[in-house]
C-alpha cells in the first residue's frame, strides 16, 4: 500500500485529533468539513495545541510548522479525488455517514479504502452506500487520536482480507498499536466493555445503593480506576453513552444492556455532562 495523502472527514473533536495525528506521522493531510469555517476552527485549536508543547520545550517550532504544513482544508469531499486513502469521522448518525460515502465512493479512486471511525453504527450498512463493500473497513481511534495507543479494526460482512491488512498497517504507520475483531460486531471491544461498567454504575445511583462521589471513589480506590466511572460519564456526555446503549439493546436484542431512569431523568434536565457544566456532577 502506498499512501501519500490521507482525507479525513469530519473536523470535529476526533476528525481533527485523527488529521494532526496523520500529518505528525508525515503524510499530507486534507481536513474536509460541511464548511470550511469548521476546518479553519479545528486547524487553530491544533495550532493552540501544538503551540503550547513548543512552549513547553517538547517540541521545534520548525516541527510544528511542518506538520501544520501538511494540512490543507477544505469545504466539500472534492480532495477525495486526489488522496490515496479516507478516513471518516463525520457524526454519529447512519444517514449522514452513508450519504458521505456514497459521494466519496463517486469521487475517490477504486482502488482506495476508506476507514469509517463510527463508535457503533453497522460497518456493513455504512459500506453498502458504496460500491466497494470490500474496501470499506472500521478503524475506531480513541480520544485523544494524538494520545491514545490503541486503533480497533473491525471488519464489515464484505471486508476483503487486504482491507484488513492494510487497515493493520496504516495503524502501525500512525503509531498505533491496532487490534483486529474477527466480525462485525456493534461498539467493538472497549466501547462495549466499558459501556456496561459505566452503565452498572448508573444502575447502583437509580437504585439508590450509593451516592456518585462513593461509587467513584469505590472504583477508584478498590480497583485502581485512575477515573470514577460517573465522572467519566459526566466527561463522555450521558447523551453519548445513552445513544450507544439503545444501539447495544436494539443490535444485541439484549437487555444487559438498558439503561436506567435516572439517565434518561437527567438528560431531561439537562444534565448531559462536563460539556454543559453539569451532570451527576455540577461543575460550575
Ligand atoms: N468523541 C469521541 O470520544 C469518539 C471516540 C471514538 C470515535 N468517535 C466517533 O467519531 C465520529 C465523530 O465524533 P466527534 O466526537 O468528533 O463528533 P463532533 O460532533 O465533534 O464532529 C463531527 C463533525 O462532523 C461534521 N459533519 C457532519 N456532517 C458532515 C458531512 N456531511 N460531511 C463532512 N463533515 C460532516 C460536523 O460538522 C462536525 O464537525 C463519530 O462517529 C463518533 O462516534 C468519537
């Protein structure tokens, strides 16, 4: 596989931490959004970031422009003409992904791959929109992209085993250290492990066993969690971590994996986490 230019779409939190990540390994980088105001955006909250390890002595400031330097934006899929591989990290929602498929799949070479970054939507209805089901792999990266160690990999039904490869080995290019799941499975391995912690632990607030603070506290001191599971819920958003339990419930037909009211009260109120200033916790 040779991969000059890679096209990420989406500049949002893990589209943009994925576009630096790929320009910090070297390859050129185009940072495609529905407009070109959000890739400006995205682009200086990278600068900030980059910014701040340069004046921590971390970094050459000849390195932050380099990298910096590999990045073109861009407001509409246009690029995927000219890149040799897409990753994609546009919301969470089924109609938008496959709608950016189906226009990528018009636009980019056949022999390119393109890696969907979805935490839980099906791989193989994402692929469907193309007409390169084989090609169509999930590369699931963790945030930050810059920071964390592990890509899963996970095939769709049609995922040739080259796809896989090559999924494997854009992972290593990128740093990373990959695993690969063996079918096609809803939220992958740590999402749907640690789902079911944080969800157990909204089940002991609902049925009133503890406060948050000692259920945090619990896990932190009793399991060495370096995190309580509800201020990591508070940090996820609980609207994040409902949508992907209805997805588990509704794919797995498994009622493990329900939530409780006190989610769902929550919510109502408000309450969607840090990102809001408040959720089992105020942070005000
Ligand atoms: N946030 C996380 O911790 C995390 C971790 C792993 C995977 N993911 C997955 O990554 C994906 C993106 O999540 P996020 O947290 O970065 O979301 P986000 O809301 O920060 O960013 C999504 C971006 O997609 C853009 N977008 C929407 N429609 C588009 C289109 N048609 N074409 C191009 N861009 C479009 C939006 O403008 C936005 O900038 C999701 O599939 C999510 O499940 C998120």
């Amino acid at each position: 596989m040779t991969v000059k230019k890679i096209l990420v779409v989406g500049a949002g939190n893990m589209g943009a931490g994925i576009a630096q990540l790929c320009a910090q390994q070297g390859f050129e980088v185009v940072l495609s959004d529905i407009s070109l105001d959000y890739c400006t955006n995205a682009k200086a909250r990278m600068e900030k970031g980059l910014q701040k390890r340069v004046d921590q002595g971390k970094m050459a400031a000849a390195d932050m422009a380099a990298i910096l330097s590999r990045i073109a934006l861009a407001g509409d899929l246009t690029p995927a003409k000219e890149c040799d591989f897409v990753i994609e990290s546009v919301l969470e929602q089924i109609e938008i992904k496959t709608k950016v498929f189906s226009q990528l799949d018009a636009l980019a070479r056949p022999d390119v791959i393109f890696a969907t970054n979805t935490t839980s939507l099906p791989i193989s209805a994402i692929a469907e929109a193309t007409g390169r089901p084989e090609k169509v792999v999930q590369m699931h990266f963790f945030n930050p992209p810059t920071i964390m160690k592990l890509i899963e990999i996970m095939p769709g039904k049609k995922t040739a085993p080259e796809t896989i490869k090559a999924a494997v080995e854009m992972a290593r290019l990128l740093g990373k250290d990959p695993v690969v799941c063996k079918n096609e499975a809803p939220a992958g391995i740590v999402s749907r492990v640690l789902g079911q912690l944080l969800n157990e632990a909204t089940w002991l607030v609902d049925s009133g066993v503890a406060e948050p603070a000692d259920i945090d506290k619990a896990l932190k001191l009793g399991a060495n969690h370096p995190m309580g599971p509800l201020e990591l819920l508070d940090l996820i958003g609980l609207d994040v971590h409902r949508a992907k339990m209805q997805t588990l419930t509704a794919t797995l037909n498994d009622p493990r994996y329900k939530h409780p009211k006190i989610v769902d009260k929550l919510i109502e109120e408000g309450r969607l986490g840090k990102k809001v200033g408040k959720g089992f916790y105020d942070y005000e």
